[in-house]
C-alpha cells in the first residue's frame, strides 16, 4: 500500500493570477512558483467560488458553497459542524495543523463577546486541527508588515519578531511546525497568509522595504492600464508581496528537502480571491470580473508532476476533495467539487465546462464563467450584506472574453447575443440549484 502523502497547502490572500509568471506573464515575481509549476501542474483556469475572504475560506473548510453554511459574508461564523477538510484527514491519520489567517471564527458585534479579530479563537471554532495552532482570526487586524503577534494553541500571544517581515515570520513559523513535528504520521500543514492584501487601517499595500523600486517599472496589466483605481501607486508594493511569498514556498521546500521528506510532501498553492485596485468598484474585490475570481493554482509532488497544465476550468470548490482524495479520505457525500486528480491523470470524462460563484457585500449577485463567456447577474433590490440570495436577479454583465480577456465592452444588452444570455441563464439557474438555492428568475437587463 502507498505511504499517504504529507501535504502542506500554501494560501494567499487576494492574489491576481498573472502575478505568476508561468501564467505567461512577465517573469521574475515569482521565480520559485514557476519552477515548481514547470515539474508539477499548472491549473491554468482556477477560479474562486466567492470574492471575499471569509466566504472563499469557508468553502475551502467546508466543501461547499458560502451561502450554503450560511457564510456569505465576512464575519460570519463558520458552524464547526460544517468543517470537512481538516477532520476528514485527521480521520484518516493525519496530523493536522493550522498556521496563519483563519477569519472564520468571528461574528456579532465588533469588540462584543463572539468577536475573535484580536483574541485568541477558541478549540471549537478551529475548524478541526487539533493537532496544532498558530493564528489569528484577523491577522490584518492582529498585525502590520513588520510588527504584529499571533495566537498559539493555548491561546497564547506570540509576537513577531522585531523588523521581521510578516510573510517571513509564517514562513519561519511553519519551518519550526515541520521541523518539530510527529515524523511516525504523515501531516496536513495549512498555511494561510495574509500578503498580497491591503493592508485594512494603512489603506496601502505593505510589501517588504524596496518594492516600489524593484518593481516600479513592472509591466501594467491589461485589466487596469486605463483605469483609475489606486494601481499606480500600490501595484509595486503589491508584488512586493507576491515576490515575498515566493521566496517562503522555496525556503519551505529547501526544508522539505533537508528533512528527506521532498518527494513525500504534496504542495499546493492558490489564493482566495484576486484584485482589480479600485477599478471595478470602490474597493479591491467583490466583483464577477477576472481580476477578481481568477487566482493561481499549482500543486507539485505524488500524484501531480510531470510539468502538466490542465486547461479544464476548476475552481478552490474542487480543492476539498482534490486534498482529500490525496489522503486517502473519505469524500462526504456534501462536498460540491470534484478531484481534480481526475484531470492529471486523464480520467475525466465528464468535467464541468462552466466555474459558479456567489457574490456578496457589494452586491448580491451570482456568476458563470466559461472559456469563452462571462455571464453575471445581480438583485439590486437585495441587501449585499444581509441577503445571502434572492428568488429574482437581472443580468448584470456579458464580456466575449475571447474577443475582449480584460472586460472592457459588457455586451449585456446586445440583442444580437440573446440566444446566448438565455443558454447562459439556463446554465447558472442549474448551477445554483446544484448550489443548495432555489431556482430564481433572471430578468433582462433594463
């Protein structure tokens, strides 16, 4: 029988696909990601199935949509009985552990008696990794770049150390986890930062010292040159974070190695959502546009090598399985994704040709993006905030992002494509009623 595979899963906070440079974009951001990309696999059509940070969290813990457990919006709890991933690996023999950004745990007033941003988050609403716990509920909160402290198992502040760089202390910090570790079990590591996001009370992005001349000359992405936004002040920086990340998967691998256990260890990166710098809307995400749902994904090690890239469009829904399935888990019946296994090893034959997702807080609004279509609809007569859904939507956008890939002409009244709004609307009526939601109807856009 296989030895089951150690998995450590890297999460970044709001990261834009094409700051990856082997998703054919300019290189030198992220050196390391590439090579690992180049001998394990590359998905090079991932997709969130929520723009906003708690609600994509929650689906990774729970396998299923936000709105289903009740987590469409940030701070709200998720219910520890709808935590899957990290107890279904526990049952199946792994160590699990936890080190970084949770934002799951929260809910109710801010600084009343269910507010975790700056305390420590209590056994039961960890989420099942019980094994060990290094975090903070709101680590932008609990933190800036270079100062800040997280929250240990016994609920023990532990400060960062002085000058160190945020991303570079949960680097450090998850050396010291794989270091000290059970080495007789294999072991789930999530490691969740909170780089590249903004950083909430600077209203800045805050890479390490030197970003905005390392990279002040970057190339200007399509989606935002001709834009206002904030991007020619904060992209810099921006990938400042980025190229810091970068640098800790590589030293996370150097110790993989070190401790003979490289070729063992199943590591998979992605982030929860992307960034459109204040193009789209009046802030950074919570919009049905690329730069937002689109984010990187890379996985490297047994049962994902070869330098493959998988064009089949897959979402962070179909991460809870994919881990899962790698553990040799049992996969609840209530998981909403698929393994992507399947796609590495050719087996799949009937994947979805379509990514769902469900947004919030700016709106209340639903999503369907294909190879060739996005399709967006929203209740404007909806609280963004307190609705989680609505039994009527209008069609909000149309993009050809085969003619048009950053989403500058919304062809959502265009009557020559009505055939092609009402096949789109068919498609995303399925997609939420498979979602848990009832089936609304989509009215025209006025």
């Amino acid at each position: 029988m296989a030895k089951a595979p150690n998995i450590i899963f890297v999460f970044s906070d709001q990261q834009r696909w094409d700051t990856v440079g082997a998703y054919g974009g300019p290189i030198g951001v992220t050196p390391n990601l590439d090579r690992i990309a180049a001998g394990g696999v590359l998905f090079r059509n991932a997709f969130t199935c929520q723009p906003v940070c708690g609600p994509a969290r929650a689906a990774l813990q729970s396998g299923r949509y936000p709105a289903e457990v009740g987590c469409w919006t940030n701070r709200r709890r998720l219910p520890p009985e709808e935590a899957r991933l990290a107890p279904g690996l526990g049952a199946a023999g792994y160590q699990t552990a936890y080190i970084g950004k949770w934002h799951l745990a929260s809910c109710g007033e801010r600084g009343g008696p269910d507010d975790y941003r700056v305390r420590p988050v209590p056994p039961e609403l960890r989420g099942g990794y019980t094994d060990y716990w290094l975090a903070a509920d709101g680590l932008e909160h609990t933190s800036h770049s270079y100062d800040g402290y997280m929250f240990d198992a016994d609920g023990h502040r532990r400060e960062f150390p002085e000058g160190r760089y945020r991303a570079d202390v949960l680097t450090d910090w998850a050396i010291e986890y794989l270091r000290g570790r059970d080495s007789e079990r294999p072991f789930f590591l999530f490691l969740s930062y909170v780089e590249p996001h903004h950083q909430n009370d600077h209203r800045h992005f805050e890479g390490p010292r030197g970003s905005k001349s390392r990279f002040g000359d970057y190339p200007v992405p399509g989606d935002l040159a001709g834009f206002d936004g904030d991007w020619q002040e904060e992209l810099p920086d921006y990938l400042g974070c980025c190229a810091a990340l970068d640098a800790g998967v590589a030293r996370i691998e150097g110790t993989l190695e070190e401790l003979g256990i490289g070729d063992e260890t199943l590591l998979m990166y992605t982030s929860d959502h992307g960034c459109h710098f204040r193009t789209r809307n009046r802030e950074y995400k919570r919009s049905p546009h690329d730069s937002c749902l689109r984010v990187p994904m890379i996985a490297r090690g047994p049962g994902f090598r070869g330098g493959l890239v998988v064009d089949e469009l897959v979402g962070l829904i179909d991460i809870p399985p994919t881990l899962l399935a790698a553990g040799g888990a049992d996969l609840p019946t209530a998981l909403r994704g698929r393994p992507m296994q399947a796609l590495v090893d050719g087996t799949a034959d009937d994947w979805p040709e379509d990514v769902f997702a469900q947004i919030s807080e700016s709106q209340v609004g639903r999503c369907i993006r294909t190879h060739r279509w996005k399709y967006s609809v929203q209740a404007p007569d909806r609280d963004p905030r307190a609705d989680a859904g609505s039994d009527v939507y209008v069609e909000y956008c149309l993009y050809d992002l085969e003619a048009d890939p950053n989403e500058r002409r919304n062809l959502v009244r265009e009557s020559g494509l009505a055939d092609i709004r009402v096949e789109l609307a068919a498609t995303l009526k399925r997609r939420m009623v498979q979602a848990g939601e009832t089936e609304p109807e989509i009215w025209p856009a006025q």
